[in-house]
C-alpha cells in the first residue's frame, strides 16, 4: 500500500525492520519471529540494505517472501552506494514489477571492506539524488500504482556525524523532502526531548511530511555496545545508564529494564500524538512484544477498523 494511504489508514503507524538473514539457521529464526508479530498488525515492515556484495540480493529476496509467503507489506531499504544508474533502475523494476509500494532511500556508508573506497564511481552522491531519481522513475509509469512508489528518508535527531552544522544538515534533509519523499523515519535516540525538538526544527524548516520515531530498546550490554557502534552517536542518557547499572550486570534484568525504558518512551511519544513508532526488532520478537502489550498496542486502531 502507497505510504500516503498508510498515513490516511492509521492514525499513529507501528512498524518493524528487519534485516536479511545470512544463513538458513537465521531465516528460520526470523520467520519465527515474524509469526509471532504478525498477529500486531504492522503497518508495514522495511528490510535493510546491506553495504555491498550478496547480501544485496538476500533484502530483494526477504522482500518478496515477506510480500507473497508473509502477506505483510515491506518497504526495502536502497541506498546510493557501490551503485550505478543502471542498477538502480534495474532494482526499482523489479520490485515495481512485483507490487512493492515503497522504498527507504539512503545515502548508506561504504562497506568496511571497501575501505578507501571513491563514491565518485557512485551514480548518486546523497540520499536526496536517489530520491530525485525515483521520482523521475516513477514518471516513467513503470509502477502498476499511477503514483509510482511512496519515497521515504532518514532524519537523525542527534544529528548525523558527518554533518556537525546542524543548520547545514536541516537544509539537506529539507532538500531530501523538497526533491519528493513522502515520510521521514529516525535514527534511534534514547531521550524523547531529542526527537521532539527535531520534530519541531523540521516544522521551523518546513519540513511537513510526517516522522516516523525509531525505537530500539537496549537488550543486552553487548547490543548496547553495538548500537553505540551502528547508531554513531547515539547519546545514552544517564537515567538509562543507572537504571542498567543498577542490575549488576544481570543479563535479564538488564533486557527487562531496557524493554521497561523504550516502552516508556513510546508511551511518551504517543502522548505527544507521534505520527509513528518504528521498531528496530533485530529480527527477534520478544523486546517488541512486550512493547506492545504494556501498552495495549495489540492491533493498533486504524481508521478504517
Ligand atoms: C531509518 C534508517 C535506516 C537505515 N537503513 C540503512 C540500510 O538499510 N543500509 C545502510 O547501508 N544504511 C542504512 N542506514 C544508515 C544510513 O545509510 C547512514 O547513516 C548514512 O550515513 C546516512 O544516510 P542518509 O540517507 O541520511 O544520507 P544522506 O541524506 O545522503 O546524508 C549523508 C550525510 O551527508 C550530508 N549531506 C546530505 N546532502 C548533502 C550535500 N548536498 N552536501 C554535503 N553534505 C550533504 C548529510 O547531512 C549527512 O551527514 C539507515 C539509517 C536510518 C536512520
């Protein structure tokens, strides 16, 4: 479904993200994971993109299981680098072909792998040419929906690393809204205040497409460590740090306290009438679950429900 008629459908939109799994062991454990939160009803599930190589293939692949074999609604990830025109074009095809409604446009990183590698060999330098890109794409009337395929982007309430002038970085997101995306989803951040206020610096910018805030609640000490990695950045405010400390290193007291603090976050963003909660679920299912049930956010009123 076009994410504009996902907007209109549901008042407030929960989502989940996946990303696709290297060996069978691990595709059997998400699928495991998707049974479980099917019956939530997302209003649509995105699959990440990975950095280069085969695992490019493995998001077009989950992408149409979770379409045809799941019945749930993905948005791939896509990202400008390591790619040509030709295979980006070549990309969108494919999922136009197969009904896919939306993608997340990316600007991406270079693959660790490929270090000193030159973005010059990139057909697209930042997100916002991609998306430029897959409005001229859906121009072209390839896409069986007559608006093409909705567009979504990245917003970084913490601010993204490479852009320290926070100024200069709202004129490039609003120049990724301008160049036609429809939706923004957010990095995760810990502390609301961050995300509220860039929700309100994007309305200072114009910015009026609505934001999706990410959430990914700490499980484990070593995840944490990983999303410090993966999130570059990301600030762990000290109420979460004490509340951690305070399980003494207790691995399930330490995923019951993080599963307690995102959950509070979430209530908190719903309070302030959010347009949408994305979920990192790092295809397990058990940290949203338990989300969603505090909260009595099973089967999320729709509108048209
Ligand atoms: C919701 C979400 C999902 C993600 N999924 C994936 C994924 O599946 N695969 C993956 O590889 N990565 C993923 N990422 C990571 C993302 O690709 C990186 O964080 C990347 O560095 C920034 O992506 P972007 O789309 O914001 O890029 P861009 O919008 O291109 O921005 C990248 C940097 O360039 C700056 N910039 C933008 N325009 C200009 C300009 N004209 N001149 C100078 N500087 C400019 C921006 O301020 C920013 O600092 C995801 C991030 C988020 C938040």
């Amino acid at each position: 479904m076009h994410i504009a008629d996902i907007f209109e459908r549901d008042t407030t939109t929960y989502s989940f993200e996946f990303f696709p799994p290297k060996t069978s062991a691990a595709s059997e454990e998400l699928f495991e994971t998707i049974t479980k939160l099917k019956p939530y009803r997302p209003s649509f599930v995105s699959v990440t993109y990975g950095a280069g190589g085969t695992t490019r293939e493995l998001t077009h692949d989950l992408v149409l299981r979770l379409k045809s074999n799941a019945g749930l609604d993905p948005i791939p990830h896509l990202t400008c680098v390591c790619h040509s025109e030709y295979e980006i074009r070549t990309i969108l095809s494919a999922y136009a072909e197969v009904g896919v409604s939306n993608i997340l446009a990316l600007g991406g990183d270079p693959p660790r792998e490929l270090a000193g590698y030159n973005r010059d060999k990139d057909a697209f330098r930042y997100a916002a040419d991609l998306v430029r890109f897959i409005r001229k794409f859906n121009d072209s009337g390839v896409h069986p929906d007559r608006r093409g395929f909705g567009i979504g982007v990245a917003g970084f309430p913490e601010g993204h690393p490479a852009t320290p002038n926070r100024l200069l970085e709202m004129d490039y997101l609003k120049a990724k809204v301008d160049a036609g995306a429809d939706y923004i989803v957010t990095q995760l951040f810990f502390d609301n205040h961050d995300f509220l206020d860039f929700q309100e610096r994007c309305d200072l910018a114009g910015i009026t497409v609505p934001v999706i805030a990410g959430i990914m609640p700490v499980t484990s000490l070593a995840g944490m460590k990983r999303m410090a990695e993966l999130a570059a950045g990301a600030r762990f405010p000290a109420k979460l740090l004490r509340a951690i400390d305070r399980c003494g290193g207790d691995p399930s007291k330490i995923e019951q306290v993080g599963i307690h603090y995102a959950a509070e976050q979430c209530l908190d963003l719903l309070n302030h009438h959010v347009k949408g909660i994305h979920f990192y679920t790092l295809n397990k299912s058990t940290a949203t679950r338990r989300i969603y049930d505090s909260l009595g956010l099973y089967n999320p009123t729709t509108k048209s429900a």
